[in-house]
C-alpha cells in the first residue's frame, strides 16, 4: 500500500481538491492513493496575516499550490527563484535543505514540499528570534 496516509483527528477539517471536508468525532485514518490529490489540513494552513518572511511567502504559496488557487505552470517558476534567494543563507546551516525543496517542487510533490518547508520555517524562526511553536511553524511575536 503506497500514498499518503492521514490520521485525521476528531472534528480536524482537511481541503481535498479545493473541497473542505470535517472529520467526525473519532480520528480516522485516510490513504489518499492517487498522487494527483491535493491535500492540505487546516492545522497546517497559515493566514494571509501571518505571511511575514521570506520563508513563510514560500509555504503559503505552496498552500495556495495544493488548494488549488494559483497555477503551478505561473506559481513554481516563482518560487524557484526565491528558493534560489535563499541558497546562500541556509547553506551554512544544512547546504541539502533548499536543494530537496527545489526538488520536490520541480518533481510536483507540493504536500512533501509542505512539510519539508516545516523544518526550514523551525530555522528561520531562530536566525530571526522568533520562537518555533510545536509542529515547526513559529509562534506568533506580541
């Protein structure tokens, strides 16, 4: 059995192909077998508000990939060239993390992308002085 498998949490929702689905109230477990689904959950959804590095414009792009609101064929040349803006400041730091980035965007895994964006969200967040909240995304600065 190959895809990707969500374990979904009571009451968590989720976008499949642009639709929001709510899970009931108990967890479940969803394999999405074909490779062409767009996925995102919620949980991992930022908010046009929290855009505010260059990282980030990076993630939300990707999450706007997997909703479904902007096209790949306009969207991942774009983000290539900021990927490409960011080689320099996280090659000190782990020189593979950009590189796989860019590879799974040029190879459509965008939900892989995502989640690999996580960790680098984690590090930008302690080169700004940002605390990382749980999960990789960083905590909100009062």
């Amino acid at each position: 059995m190959s895809g990707l498998v969500l374990k979904i949490a009571p009451g968590e929702r989720f976008i499949v192909n642009g639709a929001l689905l709510e899970n009931g109230d108990k967890p479940a477990r969803i394999r999405i077998a074909d490779a062409n689904v767009r996925v995102l959950r919620c949980r991992d959804a930022l908010r046009p508000e929290d855009v505010d590095t260059p990282v980030k414009r990076i993630y939300f792009a990707i999450q706007l990939l997997i909703t479904g609101d902007l096209d790949v064929l306009d969207t991942v040349p774009a983000i290539d060239a900021e990927c490409i803006a960011l080689l320099d400041i996280f090659r000190p730091i782990d020189a593979e993390l950009i590189p796989t980035l860019r590879s799974m965007l040029s190879r459509g895994n965008h939900y892989s992308a995502l989640c690999h964006l996580r960790q680098i969200l984690a590090i930008e967040a302690q080169l700004l002085g940002r605390q990382a909240a749980p999960g990789g995304l960083p905590a909100k600065v009062a």
